[in-house]
C-alpha cells in the first residue's frame, strides 16, 4: 500500500484539499498535518485544515498561523480531496462523515500497523518510524520528479516534531537508520530542532506534575511484570488540565525497572475509558487493544472501553497478563 506516486499524481492534478487527522492530537498527528498543509500552499493550492478537536498545550506552536476549522465551519467550494494523516482506520478520521462522504476522493497516508487501506489512495508502510516520515518519503518523491524542493524550515520543523515524538526522541525501536538519516536532512533543511525540544519534551505545565503526582499514587503492580495507573475525571477537574494535555504520563507506567507492559487508564465519561498500552519491545500490545476494539503500534497501542473503572481494569489486565504468558511460552 506504498502508492506514493499515486498520492503526488492526486495532488499535481487537483487544486482543493483538505487536511485532517485523528482524534486526540498527538505529535505525528500534527507534525504530519502541518507539513501537508504548509506543501500544499507552497505548490499554490487551495488547503483547508478540518479537526473537530484541540492540539496539546506543548504542540500548539506547529499549528502557528495556520487557521484550524471544525468541521461545522467548513464550507465545500466545488470539488476536494480530504487528506487523511495518520488514521489508522476511518472511524479515528476527526471530522464529519458528511466531509468525507462528499470528497472526490481520500487518501491514506499512514504508517500504523493496524491499517487496512480504507481509503481510494492509500501510502501506507507500517516499517516507517512515523506518518512524519511518509510524507518526507511524498515531498522528495516530488522533488525528484519535478525537480522542485518543497521542505523549507517550516515544513521540516513539522517533520522533525512527527519524527522524534512518535520515535520517543529515538528511544524506540522504530527509529533505524533511515530515521536518522531523515532527522539529519530535516536539520540541514532548517528544522529547529532545538524549538522542538524545549516546546515537547521541556515546557509541561505545573498542573501536568500536580495530576502525575496524583496519577502516581494510584500506580499498581501485577504479575511484576504489569503496572497500571488510572486518571480519572476528578483529577483533570481538579488539577484543571485538559485530557488532550496527558500524554506525557503514560510512560511512567512503562519505564519501571522489570515492567514490560504499562497501562494507562483515563476516564473519558461516566463509564467509558481510553486505553494506553505500552510495551519495552516486547509484547505485541496492539494485540490486546485489537481484542477491545482498538489499534496502534505494536508496542503503543490503545482502545476505549465501557463500564465500571475496576471491571474494566480487570478485562484489561487480565488480557495483558494472557498475552505475557503468551510470550513467555514462545520465548
């Protein structure tokens, strides 16, 4: 499903886009939609950026002069393409189905695992580091065969905030070489690589550390290898901080010594609960949010689920515990 050229021929022979991603804007998601949107002006189209949901306080900057509508806000002039980044399947598509209904066509550019090419075009590789990186691989693409450059500072600044936050700063195993590779072209492109830094890794507000220290204590341990934590409503309202602005704690249920799989638990409403799962490399976790609904990375995945707070974590953790064992069984 690595139609690039299909997706730089949609885009030389149409004027109109759209750009949207998925729900719960993470920093792929934008970085990703950013540098779309920013290409599609350079080559002279008519781009409009559609996301019926808010960026995180430490991504804002990537979305700087450009004007964000929801979807009730979109007004279809003649015919477009709606280009969606980073959706691992339609249903996480972030804005009204009538949109997508009235396209002319979609594309797919993704890199998620779980992606099945929903869409009429789809570029999706699941060994890419990040959807940041498939939309590198388009705009060089195009420059090769137009032999036109298209990443200037602000595209590659994009770029590189998709790389290293979906790469966890190169933490991961999906950053390889060509990651590397793509973080040093980026940088000689003028990506401010230390802007980034600072505004994702280094300015999380005093409230986020007021709801980790509460979030904290409700840290749990199973089979010593599992540990969960919960958020819940209460918390968000008493430490006043969005849901949108909590993705940062997640890894604290992973990066325990001896814990190979972290589970984050976030109250969403009255009986619903968004799912994170992380895994060192080890067990296949996207498996376990497939059971639920779910998808993602093989070892970053997620799920929503219904019901009561502790019978949802035992259907959950029971699940992890099955899939430790699983793996254990084949090692």
């Amino acid at each position: 499903m690595i139609n690039i050229d299909r997706v730089i021929d949609c885009i030389v022979e149409n004027e109109n886009f759209v750009v949207t991603s998925h729900v719960s804007p993470d920093g792929d998601n934008l970085g990703s939609s950013m540098a779309m949107y920013h290409a599609l002006e350079k080559l002279g189209k008519k781009v409009n950026y559609v996301l019926d949901d808010v960026a995180p306080l430490n991504l804002e900057f990537i979305t700087e002069g450009v004007k964000k509508l929801s979807s009730d806000e979109f007004e279809s002039q003649g015919d477009y393409i709606v280009i969606a980044l980073d959706c691992g399947d339609e249903f996480r598509i972030c804005i009204d189905e009538d949109i997508l209904k009235g396209a002319k066509a979609l594309v797919n550019i993704d890199h998620h695992d779980t992606n099945r090419g929903y869409a009429d075009i789809n570029a999706v590789d699941s060994k890419a580091s990040s959807t940041c990186e498939m939309v590198y691989r388009v705009l060089n693409r195009y420059k090769k065969i137009y032999k036109e450059g298209i990443i200037d500072s602000d595209v590659a600044t994009c770029l590189y905030t998709g790389l290293v936050t979906d790469t966890g700063n190169f933490q991961y195993s999906n950053a390889d070489e060509d990651s590397f590779d793509m973080a040093r072209n980026l940088i000689a492109f003028g990506a401010r690589k230390q802007d980034v830094v600072t505004r994702v890794f280094q300015s999380n507000s005093l409230n986020f550390y007021r709801l980790l220290g509460d979030a904290l204590n409700t840290l749990e341990v199973f089979e010593s290898k599992i540990a969960s934590m919960c958020i819940t409503t209460d918390m968000l309202s008493k430490n006043e901080i969005s849901s949108n602005d909590i993705d940062g704690v997640t890894p604290y249920t992973r990066d325990i010594e001896g814990i190979e799989i972290g589970i984050l638990f976030k109250q969403k409403g009255d009986k619903e609960f968004k799912i994170s799962l992380r895994s060192k490399n080890t067990v296949e976790v996207s498996q376990i949010a497939k059971k639920f609904g779910g998808g993602g990375h093989v070892y970053a995945s997620g799920c929503t689920v219904h019901g009561k707070l502790e019978d949802v974590k035992e259907m959950v953790i029971s699940e992890a515990v099955k899939a430790l064992d699983d793996y254990y069984d084949k090692h």
